[in-house]
C-alpha cells in the first residue's frame, strides 16, 4: 500500500470522531464551551468525564461527518479561541488533579486572516507551553489526520498513540510537493517521502502505541477499534497515576528532548 493511500485514509470522514472516544469512554460527561476571552470554537470539544467513576478532563479536535457538521467544525481547523478553550480545560485539570485525554484530528490550525490577525501561532506555542507544565497524568491520541502545528498543540503528552490508518507530520503532503515541486498534484509522491504513518512515526519512536484498525488485511469495526481504546487509555492513565510527578515529569522532559 502507498503512503497517500494511508493519507487518504486518514481524511476519511467516516472515521471514529473524538465525540465517539468520548462517548464510548466515559459514563457521563459534561462539555464546556468558550475560552472567557472572544467566544467558543466548535472545532474544540472538551469537558470533565466520568471514567469508571474517576473524572477527566477530555479535549478534542472534532471534524464533522457530513457537509454542514464540516463547517459548523471549520473543517477540524482549530482557530485561537478554541486553544484557549483546551488551555482553560488543561489548568483547570491541574488544579484538581484530572488526567488529560486529549484526541486529534486536524490537517492543521486555521490559517484563515482572522486567525492570523488574532495571533494563531503565539496561541499554539502558548497551548504547549500548558500542556508541558502539567503535573497531571496526560495522553494524546491521534485518531486521523495529525497536521502542523494544529496537531502537535494538543500533543505534548507523557504518551502519545496512533490508530493505525492515522497520519502525523509536519504539513500535508500537498503541501509538501507544493513547497519543493511547485506541485500539489504530486502529493502521492510526496507521501512516499515523508515518515507520517503509524508504522514510520513508531519506528522512530515518536509515538509510544498503534492502535489496530485491521487484522489479517480486514478493517476491524468501529466499536472493536473503540474497544481496544477503551481498555488501552484506562490502563495506560491506571499506570501513569502510579508515577510520582517528579518521574513523570522528567519522563516528558526525556521524550521530547530526544528530538
């Protein structure tokens, strides 16, 4: 299989949603909305949930599945009221000890003028800059497309997984064939370039789990793939609470140092 095929897979829009992690995760939830500053962003869905009667605070990048819910989500492109929104959720989590749970899918922030205007990118390194400060136990899961900048603000976790169709990487491989070929058509060859599977990012040892989408050459179901989830993500943040902060901590400092 080639990489774009992977890509293409990636972008799916019948893919498992983070509203659909959440809900199969947690027993109750309850969504909070705006970043106390210029108002909400739907692209951003994020609250406190009930797991096995222990709360978390859940943030995710959530796309749509039809037409309308793609733009009602901007696409899964996040604008700056809606890192602010995960900042709000992230230092609210710290201050009463809840593990983050964080789940993406964006091909990348917004990049529309009004963005730029409200200053996007001083917003994300802000975003990583609380994510990294946490104390609290955190895992990023990336459940489709992982792009730029707009991914990795939401990724500065103790771990970081990815189901295994799901792409991470720097800018989209149109992008890429556009910046060194003058050519977007040429994506499919682009993708052949870049290590942004699963399998590659595990290889270099950026992300610590796959979670299997297929057995045997078959794709698994959605509730068998949110099964597998379910099970990974309590017994991972089970053995991250068993850590003491300070191993915690270094263990973070460690990961993202060796890039």
């Amino acid at each position: 299989m080639q990489k774009y095929d992977i890509v293409k897979q990636a972008r799916d829009l019948s893919r498992l949603t983070a509203a659909d992690v959440i809900e199969a995760l947690c027993s109750a939830t309850m969504e909070m909305h705006g970043d106390r500053v210029s108002g909400d962003d739907q692209a951003i869905i994020g609250g406190i949930g009930l797991i096995d009667d222990q709360p978390l605070t859940f943030i995710g990048i959530q796309k749509g599945q039809t037409t309308r819910e793609n733009i009602q989500r901007n696409f899964g492109s996040v604008r700056p009221q809606g890192y602010r929104k995960a900042m709000r959720l992230m230092e609210q989590a710290n201050k009463f000890q809840r593990p983050v749970l964080t789940l993406i899918n964006t091909a990348g922030a917004d990049a529309s003028p009004e963005s730029e205007k409200a200053g996007i990118g001083t917003v994300i390194a802000e975003c990583l800059q609380t994510m990294s400060r946490l104390t609290v136990p955190t895992l990023a899961i990336i459940l489709g497309e992982g792009g730029s900048g707009g991914a990795i603000a939401l990724a500065l976790a103790d771990q970081v997984w990815m189901l295994e169709k799901s792409t991470y990487s720097i800018l989209s491989p149109e992008g890429f064939a556009s910046i060194l070929w003058k050519d977007a058509k040429l994506a499919p060859q682009a993708a052949d370039y870049m290590d942004l599977t699963s399998e590659d990012l595990y290889r270099l040892n950026v992300i610590e789990k796959i979670i299997p989408e297929t057995r045997d050459g078959e794709f698994l179901t959605s509730q068998a793939i949110l099964d597998t989830l379910v099970t990974e993500i309590k017994a991972t943040f089970a053995e991250l609470a068993q850590q003491s902060v300070a191993d915690r901590l270094a263990q973070r400092e460690a990961r993202f140092k060796q890039f």
